[in-house]
C-alpha cells in the first residue's frame, strides 16, 4: 500500500499544482525502516513512546503556559517585542529553552531593566530545557529496554521450546534404546 501511494503520487501530473506531492516520492527511502533490524526497533520504540512523550509534551506545555503567563505580566511593558501578548511571549520562552541567543538576546537587555530578572530565566531554563528533555529521553531508553526485555523473552522461551523438543527426542531414544535391549536379550535367549 505504501509503495503504491508513493507511486501514485509520482504519476500525477506536473503541470497542476501537484508537483509537491511528486517531491514526495523521496519517502520510497522509508522502506529502509523494514529491511535494517536496527532501525526497525528504533522505530518500534518510538512508536511505543508516544503515550509518554505526549504526556510529557503536556507537562512541558503546562511549564510553558505558566511561565508565559509570568512573563507577560513581568516584562510586557518593557519588551513588548518579546512579551506583548501571550503568544509572544510561547516565542521568545521557546528561543530561551533552545538556548539560541537566549543570554545576550534576550535575557541581558531584560536584566538591565529588570536586575532579578535571572530568578524567573534560570529556574524557566532547569525545568524546561534540562530536567524535560532529561524526561523525554528517559521515555525513550525506558521503551527500548522494554524491547530489548520482550526480545530477550522471546529467545529465553525459544530455547525452553528447543529444551522441550531435545528432551522429547531424548525420551524417544531411550525407550527404543530399551525396546532395542529387550529384543536383543530376547533373541539371545532363543539362541
């Protein structure tokens, strides 16, 4: 299904306005994904993490809305650029936690107008950036010890199953190694 909707896609024509979806024929790579072992449990893992990244997405953006809050109360008047609205204010708290310019960009030009502004930044910047993302990660190493765990049982059981047949075989053995005694002492006795 996959390859035939990528293939579709390509079969539309240029001249209208389709040609993105011609570009997607690039996703044929995907099937990579399918034929690497190792990137197939990568991508199982990351499938089995989504209920946790989302309840971790939910904390972030939790973190992110009171924080928003805060500063578009503390600092709107004097930035409005950065803090206006609340809206601006998701943006310029999203460029503090990617840490992009966020110490000369945006949080030195605050501290000259506001000296304690480092007590709202450096806490913002612990929790969100530091202790979430460490969150999100360990979602992600928690899944994939869960794979590496469900794997590890599947061979364990595996090998019970071989134990069981190797031992079914061993049984079958001895009792026509006995048969195979019983007719020789038989015949010896008639000799």
């Amino acid at each position: 299904i996959f390859d035939f909707t990528i293939v579709a896609i390509s079969l539309v024509p240029t001249s209208s306005g389709f040609e993105i979806l011609r570009i997607l024929r690039v996703l044929r790579l995907l099937r990579l994904v399918t034929v690497i072992p190792q990137m197939r449990k990568i991508v199982m893992a990351l499938i089995k993490v989504i209920p946790g990244m989302a309840s971790v997405a939910a904390l972030v953006l939790l973190f992110f809305y009171i924080f928003a809050i805060m500063a578009t109360q503390l600092y709107s008047e004097s930035f409005p650029q950065w803090f206006g609205t609340l809206g601006d204010s998701f943006y310029t708290l999203f460029q503090v936690m990617t840490l992009e310019s966020w110490s000369m960009g945006i949080v030195r030009p605050i501290m000259e107008v506001h000296p304690h502004a480092w007590t709202f930044f450096i806490p913002f910047i612990f929790i969100v950036t530091f202790i979430m993302i460490n969150l999100i990660i360990t979602v992600v190493v928690d899944a994939m010890g869960e794979i590496n765990k469900e794997e590890e049982l599947a061979i364990v059981s595996e090998i019970h199953r071989n134990d069981n047949n190797i031992n079914c075989e061993i049984s079958i053995l001895r009792e026509e190694i006995k048969e195979l005694k019983e007719l020789i002492i038989s015949q010896n006795k008639k000799a």
